[in-house]
C-alpha cells in the first residue's frame, strides 16, 4: 500500500531558502500544516551550510542598493531580470538584520560593535557580511534550531523524484518521494509545493557541492514542464581545491581569500591575473578568472599537479589562520599549507545562474508551484557574485515565505487531486533496475556524465563539442535504461545513483542546449570559436521547457532593462 502524506505546504530541499521559506510562512500563519523533505539531516547536508566567504548586504552609510545593483548586474553582464536582482539587493538589508534579531544567528564584529564587512571580487564596495570563514555553518545551524522550536515537521534521508500534477498537468499536486532509510516511495500531497533543493552540478569532474546534491530540483521541474532559463550559464569557482582520488576534490577555497590579497601562479611561477585583468587582478570575477585559469592550463602552463597554484603566504601566516581558520584546517588535512605555502587549485562547477522562472515572491509558471534558491534562474544573469548566493538563498526564501503564508491565508488551502495512477506509474518505472539480474553499472554512467561535461560542456565550449555532448548523452541516457541495481532497498547506493543520474542527464541536455543557442561569450559561458561578448547580439534570454520527445525547446526573449539601461550598466565602473 502506497503511503500518502498531506500538508499545507510541502518544502522541498533545507538548506537556507528552504528554512526561511518555512519560517516566515509559519510566523504569518501559525496554522499551516508545513512539512519538510531533506535527502540529509537536519541542518547538516546541502550547499548552504558550505557556504564559506559570507552574504552581500548593504549595511554602511557610504554604501548603497544602488551600488550592488549596479555591482550585480555588470557581473551578470547585462542579462539579469532587474526586478529580482533590485529586490535582492533591496531585501537583503532587512534580511540580514533579521537573521540575528529573530533566528539568532551572530556574525563578526568591527571593535565598535557593528557588522564587519569584507572584500569581495566584483564589488564597489566591502560588503561581505561573515562569520570567519564558516558563515553557512552559522546560518544553517541557527535556522535549523529555529525550525525545531516550531516543530515544523521534517522528514530526514528522504528524497524527493518527481514532482506529481493534476489531470491538467497545470497543476502541481505535491511530490513522490523515496525513504532512503527503508528504500519506499511515498506520496506528499499538498496546496502549494516549494522547490528548495539548490541546483549542486555535480555532473562535471570536479565541483564544489557535496556527494548528496545530484540536481535534482533543476531536474524536476524540467520534467514537469516548468518554464525555465538561462541553463548556459553555469559558473565554475576559479579555486577548487585538487585532491587526487578524494571526493573533497573540488572543495572551494571562498573569494574573500582573493579579496584580501592572495594571488594565483601559473606552473612557470607567473601571476597571470595581472595579463587577463590587469587593472583587478585576481579580484576580477569568478567568471573571469575561472576562464584565465583554464586557459593556462590548457596552454601547458599548469602546475604539476595539473591546476594552478593560489598563494596567501605573502599576507601572513597569523593573517591567514585568523581569517580562514576552516580553509586554513581543510588544507592541512591533505598536506596543503595555506598559510606558509602554494595550494592546488583548478576551476571547479559550483553554482547555477539560470533555473526556473519565478516572480519576486518566487511564483514560478505552474500553479501551486513556487521555487527560491539556486533552483530558481534570472537573479545573477550571466555570473554569480561572490556573495550574493547565500543572500539570494536567505532574501527568495524570505520573499517565498511571506508570499506562501498569504497565499495559503487566502482560501488557497484546498489540496488538488493527483492525476489518477501517474505516481504508480512513476514508481514502476523506477523500480525497473531491481528487476534486471545483469545490466549496466550505474557508477560507471556517472563517471561518464561527468567526464563528458568537464570536456564538452565545461568551462570552454564550441560548437563542436556541445553537437557531440548532446548526442553522447542521448547514448548515455539509452544505457539507463538498461542499470541493473543490486541489493536491497533501504541505504541503496546503487539505487541512489541511478536516480541521480536522471537527473544529471536532464541537467546536462538543458546547459549544451541553451549553450548551443548562445553565439557569443558571456560571463560564466565562454565559447571558443566566439570569444567576445556581442552586445548588439545577445542581450537575450533564453527561455526552455521540456518538449513532448523529453528534449528541451527554446525561445529567445530580449532582455528587459526595467530599472537600467544598456548605457548605464555598461558605462558603470566599481
């Protein structure tokens, strides 16, 4: 017998949108029944919690919204949705107040008292609010305590695989769900459904996300038909760090490291920033300097062990125990001194910019539906600044919230029906790789997804490749179907895997599709045999959705300046 849950409100994903989104719906309505789904524990997996570097917010008199809007959009090249990058920066200020007034969250100190803020890459001014460099252990773990308080319901190792709609496929009607602890599906119905889960790219050989994140939200919404956007821009940190065999490899070294001075060598000992950018060094964007690492070492100028060298020695042994004492123990772990030495690093996939279409209170294009976090696109354009990921987090949770709770407080509380039959269907589909005695290793499928990214759809791209990237993942998604799972149902790795490269391969057809469509380099997309970025081309958008053949379908839509003009984001200068 299949087991049915119902709710209110069904959270998908917990890390800091998910939780804030709960939160605020409960602070509005006491009333509404929330559950919440995690593949982890409580306050303990997800990307949010790794945040490093710290949350972007406006904070000093000589600052402005105006000035990190300006500084958000030059960094997304032009092609941000203005009304949701205005509302980021706008809505930060009292978000972060709130983190410590209302969910107790405590961040560092000037001597007087007031907030410290750092320096970030691609900002006009510091910024950067932070505690050491461990702010995502802060906010997740003061959220999380929040969340308990409330009893908020969680269900814990419990993984979310499809979204489930009405008969008129319009209408989103809850989630099916795997109880990774006993290895059941189960059905979560509820009147409205956020998507939470943060986009993790771990599709590509080296990236920063945990092993738990597989893209699975991006994925979903793909399969249910939700209007998505801008799936090229996909941005690599310039400094990951390598670890040979390690599932750390990939691990972020976070920006306020450059933003305080350390540089970055090629493997002939050249601080090749200052020929990429030479006016900012290797304070330049992560875009920038993602797309300068990769070109050194596809020159031959790598170091030995096959990246590029970042070097904080020069600021001081205490400075850099003091600043970044968990980089700092992560480094020594694997025999790295930051503090005294040159640490390995390579670019590494770490943050979606594009995801699905949403208005500011995150309302995405099915009904029910609201999405808020890295599953959701239009906020950064074309690059991610440092910094503004875990405000995007805390704001579009915030912002989901407060929109949920009056939705939900409007008569909108009633529970569509699901399309009768369509979670069956789903779960026999899925259940096909116990059946089979011999078949493909779903292990090994990942490798290739992974390799086939790294070299095809990476950090540079061409035509060619991306042809030969959409063909190979149709080959490589005709072997899914033929994974065979061995074991048991309960704590399946096996079983886990397959699901996740579902989704890697949805993932991988919407970024070298869209990344096809875009002629031109542009932020976090950089193609080869199109190396400069077209104005007078592409300040387009690119709008997708999953075509009845499963394959994506694309619409190009001029960017709207609504706030400011070309001109004026092209003309600022930080």
């Amino acid at each position: 017998m299949l087991t049915k849950v119902k709710a209110d409100l069904l959270i998908i994903g917990m890390g800091a949108a998910a939780q804030m989104a709960a939160l605020y719906a409960h602070e509005i309505n006491p009333n509404l029944n929330i559950l919440i789904v995690t593949k982890a524990l409580k306050g303990k997996g997800g990307c949010s919690r790794m945040v490093q570097g710290g949350f972007n917010v406006v904070l000093n008199n000589e600052d402005s919204h105006e000035k990190h809007l300006m500084d958000t959009l030059k960094g997304g090249q032009y092609v941000n949705d203005q009304e949701l990058a205005k509302t980021l920066v706008e809505q930060a200020t009292p978000t972060i107040k709130e983190l410590e007034t209302k969910f107790g969250c405590f961040f560092d100190r000037n001597p007087n008292g007031t907030i410290h803020q750092k320096a970030f890459a691609g900002q006009s001014f510091d910024r950067t609010v932070h505690k050491g460099d461990l702010t995502g252990i802060e906010i997740i773990s003061r959220l999380t305590e929040q969340v308990i308080k409330r009893r908020i319901p969680v269900l814990e190792e419990c993984r979310a695989v499809e979204l489930l709609l009405d008969e008129t496929g319009q209408i989103v009607t809850g989630a099916l769900l795997l109880n990774m602890r006993n290895g059941e599906f189960m059905v979560a119905e509820a009147a409205a459904t956020l998507v939470a889960t943060g986009g993790g790219p771990t599709h590509y050989r080296f990236h920063a996300p945990g092993p738990e994140k597989s893209v699975d939200g991006i994925a979903m919404l793909y399969r249910a038909g939700v209007l998505m956007k801008d799936l090229e821009m996909l941005q690599f940190h310039p400094t990951g760090l390598i670890v040979p065999g390690s599932v750390v490899a990939g691990a972020l070294l976070e920006e306020g490291l450059r933003g305080s001075g350390a540089h970055l060598f090629n493997g002939n000992g050249e601080r090749y920033m200052l020929k990429y950018a030479p006016e900012v060094g290797e304070r330049a964007t992560r875009d920038v300097v993602s797309r300068s690492s990769y070109l050194e070492m596809a020159a031959g100028r790598a170091c030995p062990e096959g990246g590029v060298h970042i070097d904080a020695a020069h600021l001081g042994a205490d400075f850099v125990l003091k600043n970044f004492p968990g980089m700092a123990e992560r480094c020594s772990q694997f025999n790295y001194d930051l503090a005294r030495g040159r640490v390995p690093v390579s670019p590494s996939a770490h943050f979606f910019m594009g995801g699905a279409v949403i208005d500011t209170g995150g309302k995405a294009s099915l009904e029910k539906l609201f999405v808020a976090g890295e599953d959701a696109g239009g906020v950064h354009g074309a690059n991610r600044l440092g910094g503004n990921g875990i405000c995007e987090s805390c704001v579009y949770g915030r912002q989901a919230g407060k929109a949920l709770g009056k939705y939900l407080s409007n008569g909108n509380r009633t529970i569509k029906e699901t399309k009768s039959g369509m979670a069956e269907e789903m779960i026999a589909r899925l259940q096909t790789p116990f059946e089979r005695t011999e078949g493909v290793d779903p292990f090994a499928l990942r490798k290739e997804i992974q390799e086939l990214n790294w070299n095809k759809v990476g950090v540079a791209r061409n035509a060619s490749d991306l042809a030969d990237a959409l063909t190979e993942i149709e080959d490589i998604a005709n072997e899914v179907n033929k994974v065979s799972v061995r074991g048991g149902a309960a704590y399946n790795m096996m079983y886990n895997t397959f699901l996740d490269i579902r989704s890697m391969i949805d993932a991988t057809r919407m970024i070298a599709f869209s990344a096809q469509l875009r002629n031109e380099t542009r932020g976090a997309h950089f193609r080869k045999d199109f190396p400069d970025q077209l104005d007078k081309y592409g300040l387009f958008n690119i709008f997708l959705r999953r075509g009845d053949n499963g394959l994506p379908m694309a619409e190009k839509k001029p960017v709207v300046f609504s706030y400011k003009s070309l001109q004026e984001c092209q003309q600022y200068r930080k």
